[in-house]
C-alpha cells in the first residue's frame, strides 16, 4: 500500500507546467503563432492553387 501511496502523492505534486513547453526565449509563444498563421496561409495558397487549377482543367 505505501507504493501506491507514494505514486499518488508524486502524481499530484507534480508541477503542472511540467507538460508545457517551456523557453527562456520571451517570445517563443509569438514564434510559435506566427509559425500557425504562416501554415494557414500557405494551405490556403495552396487550396486555391489547386482550384485554379481545375478551374482550367474543367475549360478544356
């Protein structure tokens, strides 16, 4: 039982930013938006390319 015990009070002392990414670079998180925005926009692209694409193809 002193196992289980043991396991139970590391589980809820664990610190809870431990998951999180954590950096001394103050602007990681930006680094990490401006890295989502960039891959929206590039699918975007991407999607309208495409249609473009068959928009042309559907004309021959």
């Amino acid at each position: 039982m002193p196992v289980v015990r043991d396991a139970l009070t590391a589980a809820l002392t664990w610190p809870k930013s431990a998951l999180l990414i954590q950096s001394e670079n103050p602007f990681f998180t930006q680094e990490l938006t401006m890295a989502d925005v960039a891959f929206v926009v590039t699918t975007i692209a991407i999607f309208a390319l495409v249609a473009f694409i068959a928009k042309g193809v559907a004309k021959l």
